[in-house]
C-alpha cells in the first residue's frame, strides 16, 4: 500500500522525474500486489470547496525544501542533500528539465494538515479493513498518519497501538532534512538492486 506525500498523487510511484521506473512497478515485479491511492482531497479523490481552502507549492519553495537544498537551503545539513538527478549549475532548479518533470506532477493540496491527516487515517484504514494486511510505505507527510491506531479505536474503542511500517533498506540515505527528503536516486529501485540489500527493516510508525 503506497500513500504519498503532500502535494503529490500516486504518480510519485510510478517513475522518477528523470524517467526511470519508480516503485510501484518494481514491487509488482517482485510479486506483490500494489495498491497506490490518491489521497483525499487530491487528484483522482476529488477535492471540493467544502473542505477548505487549498495551497499549491511554488518552484521556489520545491528547490528550497527539496530538490535544490545544496544550493538554496540555509539549515547546517542541507549541504548534504546531493541525490536530486541531473547535472550542471541549474540542478534541482526551475528550467533544469528534470525539475520541471518533478513540478508538473505537483497539484494543490489542503491547507488544514488536522482535515488532511484525518481524512487519511479514515480512508487508509478503510482500505486495510478491504484488503487485509499490508506493508504500508509511505512519504514523509504521511508519517502522522497513524491507521493502526484508527482501525484499532474504530474496532475496540480501545487505546493506540503501534504498527510497523517499512522503508527499503538503501545505503548512502544521508540527506534528510527537517522537512524530509523525496525520493533520489538512493532511494530508488535501480539503486537498491545495485546495493545487493534485502527487502526493507522496520522504520517508525503509522
């Protein structure tokens, strides 16, 4: 069960901006069955004007939390960020043609992150009750979205319980920043298979 981050759809699965295969297609070749939503509010789960107002990221808000930290970003660690695709001065940045692939997969998203988190954990755990259990991955602003504790509230009326959730296990992951890191090419299939690793370790919680 794939669940994006904010400002995105389930094409975030499907391929990289620089246009290779992404992970919904490698899980698929792995054997598994490969369910990638839209979250509420966003793309094919319509948004409508009763649920708030709306944002749309602007380019220059992507290259400073995302795609061009090296250059743009003014916290101690986002020297380190230096996976995003592409060469050249323009890396990461309006103009460089694999950040304009990346931006026009962008879409407005709610502004309300207590309405957004809380249609997620109500539709998530909706699916889980549809199609059993799952290996949930998710991007960083899914990461508060706990589904484990909705179903087992919704199920008992009972208190929070913790539930697993799986990041592939990548080498050289070293450019996280305080807002989290999108997928780069250490974080991808191809760099996976290069890197001989298994199928993923326990990380955090849903």
């Amino acid at each position: 069960m794939l669940i994006h981050g904010a400002a995105q759809t389930a094409t975030n699965w499907m391929g990289t901006p620089d246009g290779r295969k992404g992970w919904a297609e490698y899980f698929v070749e792995q054997g598994y069955v490969v369910y990638m939503i839209d979250q509420p509010m966003r793309g094919r789960s319509a948004w409508h004007p009763g649920d708030g107002a709306t944002r749309m990221f602007t380019a220059q808000q992507e290259e400073f939390q995302f795609t061009a930290n090296a250059v743009k970003g003014t916290w101690p660690q986002a020297k380190k960020h230096t996976q995003w695709p592409g060469d050249g001065p323009n890396k990461g940045q309006k103009g460089d043609p694999i950040f304009d692939a990346f931006y026009a997969t962008q879409v407005e998203t709610v502004i309300s992150n207590e309405v957004t988190q809380q249609r997620n954990q109500d539709a998530g755990a909706a699916l889980l009750d549809k199609i059993g259990p799952a290996i949930v991955l998710t991007a960083f602003a899914v990461r508060r979205v706990r589904l484990a504790d909705r179903r087992r509230a919704a199920a008992t009326g009972q208190g929070h319980r913790r539930h697993r959730a799986v990041r592939p296990a990548v080498r050289g992951h070293h450019h996280r920043h305080r807002q989290g890191a999108r997928m780069g090419p250490d974080r991808h299939p191809d760099h996976l298979r290069s890197a001989g690793q298994g199928p993923g370790r326990a990380r955090g919680r849903t």
